[in-house]
C-alpha cells in the first residue's frame, strides 16, 4: 500500500482585517482565519510571506502607521528596519510506547498540541499569534520508543493585538523558551507517555 503524502498545513488569518485587543482564543476563532494545503516547504514558505491573507501576519505588512512595533530583543542589529525571518525547526519528539494501538490512541492529542503551539507564542515579552506551518508528522516505531518527527516553520513577526506586534529575531534564549513551553505542554497532556522533546535542526531564512 503506498504511504499517504506528508503535507503541509499553513495557518493564519488577515491581520489587517481583525480587530482585537489581546491573543485570546484559538486562531480559527478569527473571521479571516485561512488554512492552505500546500507539499512542499517552498510553497508553505511562500504562502506564509505572499498569501493575500496569510501573508498580512509577515513583517512588511505588519509595518502599518497604527500598528505599535515592539521589539522582544533589544539587540536588534537595524530595529527601524526590521527582517523578515522565517523560522524551520525540525522536532523530534520521543514515546515512551511502542504498541501501535497505544500510539494510534495519542496522535490526535499529539498534533492538537503541536497545532497550538505554533499558533501562539507564549514566551514572556513575546505573546501573541504567528503565521505557521506544519508538516504531516512522521511516527518512527523502535524497539524501546515511538518517535515523531514533524517541521515547523514560524514567522517571526508575533501579533499581540491589531495595534501591537512583536518582532523577534528568535535567538537562542527564545527558542528554547519557546521549545520548552511546548515540552512542557506534551509532558501535562501526555503524562509517562512522553520522554523528551529535541530539536534535530534549526534555521533561520532571511526573507526580504
């Protein structure tokens, strides 16, 4: 039997049509809010940066007179004319299963986390939704442990409200707050089943 294709969903929703004061609520709550299928990281890349309205949550857009520009971290090297950075991360995230019954039970709850997080940035000073995409998640079967596999890629312009974002150059100490809210979110829902969460890959794109 041939595997289904692994694709990738992009998420996000017009920000120059919204109207709201705080990141409150799951991202489909939104009236604009817009998922695209696309197959390859290119495309999900450029549906992030280009859709008429996904594309509005990416820095040019965001650069609005009304919109309150706030910068995570102040080491910015040009904070008056701040890049667009997309971000790939490559996660791996380690069961403590192996029956395939067992993890057949967890994956909905497994990608329903993973949806969340990249949806919203919960680190301190960086709150708010962010354009994603996600890759169809890849479950390796050992002998001692299930692994999942999956790509994220993140936008980094991080929209608290229509009148305030945040833009993060998503250094190393954010990152790793970032990772170890969602290790910690795996770790309330999944309980024993989970081991640990690692970050195989990291890169950042500059994209102007």
């Amino acid at each position: 039997m041939k595997k289904p294709e692994r694709t990738f969903v992009v998420r996000g929703f017009n920000n120059l049509k919204e109207s709201f004061v705080a990141p409150t609520g799951v991202i489909e709550d939104k009236p604009t809010f817009k998922e695209v299928v696309v197959n390859t990281q290119a495309e999900a890349i450029t549906v992030l940066l280009a859709d008429s309205d996904i594309g509005t949550m990416s820095v040019p857009h965001v650069l609005d007179d009304h919109i309150n520009v706030v910068y995570g971290n102040p080491s910015l090297p040009n904070p008056e004319n701040p890049e667009n950075m997309i971000h790939v991360l490559d996660l791996i995230i380690s069961l403590d299963i192996t029956d395939k019954l067992h993890v057949r039970d967890v994956k909905s709850i497994l990608r329903e986390i993973i949806k969340r997080w990249a949806e919203k940035s919960r680190v301190k000073r960086a709150r708010g939704y962010r354009a994603n995409a996600i890759k169809t998640p890849l479950f390796e079967y050992r002998f001692d442990e299930t692994r999942v596999k999956v790509q994220v890629i993140l936008s980094n312009a991080i929209i608290y409200s229509d009148r305030q974002v945040n833009i993060s150059q998503r250094d190393y100490d954010y990152v790793h707050s970032d990772v170890g809210l969602l290790a910690k979110e795996l770790s309330k829902q999944l309980g024993w089943k989970f081991n640990e969460l690692s970050v195989k890959s990291s890169m950042l794109a500059n994209q102007d």
